[in-house]
C-alpha cells in the first residue's frame, strides 16, 4: 500500500448506516416545532424544552444533534438560531413553511426497514399505492404537497413565458399549483388539471380556495390509459417522473405530443439522474423508493428524458435545471 494513501475506516460507512437518525432528529423537530420556537425567541436549551413540552435533558440531545447537522447554530453563550434554509422553510406559520412536506414520506418509515424483502419482489406494477387513492387519502397526501408545489408553480411561471398561450393541461397535476399559478398570473389562460378521479375531486377544492375556478377545472382520469383533455396548447407533467418506467413515460409523452395543438409545448418537470446515471441522489432516492411501492418507476436521467421527447416528434428540445440539483425541466415544441 503506498505510503501516501491512508487505510480506509468504517467511518463514512458508519454515517451513512446512521442516517436514519438524522431523519428521525428532522422530523422530529419539525413535529415539536423546534425550528419554530426558536424563531420565536426561544433559544437556548431550557426555553426549547419549555417550549415545547420536553425534559431539558431530551432538549439537549436534540438539539446537539441538529447542530451537528448544521440545522441550528449555537453561539459561544449558548444560544440558538435556524440555518437559513430552516428559517425560511420550517419556521410555521410563513407563506414558505415546508413542514408538511419534510413529513411527507414518514409513513414509509417502517417500509424503507424492509427495503430488501421489496426489492425481492418480482411482480411489480405500472402504478402503485396511489392507484388505489380515497378521497381521503389524496387530500392528506395533496395538503402534505400542496406548500412546495406552489412554491413549483410560482417558479414555473417566472421561468416559462406563457404568453399568448391559450390552455394548459396539467398530467397528474394533483393540486393544481401549476395551472392556479399559470391563472394567476395569466388571466387569459384555461387550464385543466387530469388526475385520477379522487385527486381531482380534491384538486376542485383547491382550486376554488384560490379563487380561479372559473378559468382552471379538474378532470377526473388516468393519464396513462385515457384519453387527454383536447384543445391544449401546453403540457406539463410534474414531480411524478420516478413513478414510471421508461416505456410508460415515452407512452405518455407521445400521448401528450399527439394531443396538443400545433406550435403547442410541453414541460416535464421531474428529479432527473446526471446522464452517468451516477447521481445526484434525490432522484436515485426518489427511484429506489418505488421499490417499497412495487412499481415499475425508475430514476430518469436527462438523457432518457430527451430521447422519449425526440422519439415522440418534438423539435427545439432542452433540458433546462429546474431547482438545481433536484428538477429538471425538459421543454419540447411541436411544430407549426
């Protein structure tokens, strides 16, 4: 072994193995509100655990571990404060509040222990949990998304000049954030939203309680086997890429060509793999998290996206980042 190449330790092995803690620590703080009462004030161990109803000896554990984490920050006098990212997304009661959404996938939580009797699994389907969605289900699961979706949606617009565009179509648009945005800030745009039948039902209420129901309606469907609302001159398909194969997602994107209008686009929006396909790991997370689904959903990477849009007829395609490091938006037009 040279002398200048030091002998490998368990440590990065062991951090990763223990991972799991560091979501427990998150999660946990954000159901306490951590993040929140230090915003507020309360900013040293003992304030913390008043706060929030926890033995200081319980406040301090947490609360070393979120600093290592470098969530919170401590001074030399022992006082708390948020990182920047924290205070904008997990401090409650702000328009950003993300708290829903760091919690979105804890149901998992015990499925993601027994990853390696679903990776076993051999009979595997197009669409999973979802597929089986009460109205019920969908509204806990769209109120958990609905924060950061908007937040999408605003971007969305701000990055895409939807000017002079007529109709969006939104494929699996859940709550809606995309076309109520594009509505907003578009008062002559129509936009439909096509989900499953409960999703929609749940999208409608949304939808009126941002006021834009006259301009933007949800439409009850299957998007992988019915056929899309006419009439679109935009189509997006967002946050959904992992859940799908990659013949079903050319499947889609072929529909999606065939039925917009002429000089029409679409926007695919998703967690897309580096065309090494050795990362970033949101979407390899995002893509080895349909095993505990059991479905055929795969991380995408740019590369794959781009040939389903020029084997589907697109001219002008682009993969453009979205939220680098997380989405990207590939774009494609069909001709005149």
């Amino acid at each position: 072994m040279s002398e200048t190449k030091s002998r490998p330790t368990t440590v990065r092995l062991q951090n990763i193995i223990q991972g799991f803690g560091r979501s427990a620590a998150l999660m946990s703080a954000v159901e306490l509100g951590v993040f929140t009462v230090i915003a507020g004030g309360a900013v040293t161990i003992e304030a913390v655990a008043r706060s929030v109803d926890i033995h200081p000896v319980n406040a301090e554990r947490l609360l070393v571990m979120l600093t290592a984490m470098e969530l919170v920050h401590v001074d030399d006098g022992g006082k708390f404060s948020n990182a920047d990212d924290v205070a904008r997304f997990l401090v409650a009661g702000q328009a950003s509040y993300a708290g829903p959404w760091m919690l979105f996938n804890k149901p998992q939580w015990n499925d993601w222990g027994l990853l390696t009797d679903h990776l076993r699994v051999k009979d595997l389907r197009i669409m999973g949990p979802i597929d089986d969605f009460s109205v019920d289900d969908a509204r806990a699961y769209h109120q958990a998304t609905y924060s950061i979706g908007m937040g999408a949606g605003r971007r969305f617009v701000k990055q895409v000049d939807l000017s002079g565009r007529k109709m969006i179509l939104d494929l699996g648009g859940g709550s809606g954030a995309y076309c109520i945005n594009a509505a907003k800030a578009h008062p002559e745009i129509r936009a439909v939203v096509f989900d499953l039948p409960p999703v929609a039902q749940v999208a409608t209420e949304f939808i009126a309680e941002d006021g834009v129901s006259d301009r933007v309606t949800a439409v009850g469907g299957n998007f992988t086997s019915d056929d899309f609302p006419a009439g679109a001159d935009v189509v997006i398909m967002a946050s959904n890429l992992p859940m799908y194969g990659p013949d079903m997602i050319a499947h889609v994107v072929a529909k999606a060509f065939q039925a917009l209008q002429p000089g029409g686009e679409m926007h695919l929006i998703g967690e897309t793999l580096d065309d090494d396909r050795a990362g970033p790991i949101g979407p390899a997370y995002w893509g080895l998290g349909q095993a505990i689904s059991e479905t055929m959903g795969v991380a995408h990477s740019e590369a794959d996206c781009v040939g389903y849009f020029e084997k589907a007829g697109f001219a002008d395609i682009a993969a453009i980042p979205f939220i680098p490091g997380t989405l990207t938006r590939i774009y494609g037009r069909k001709a005149d």
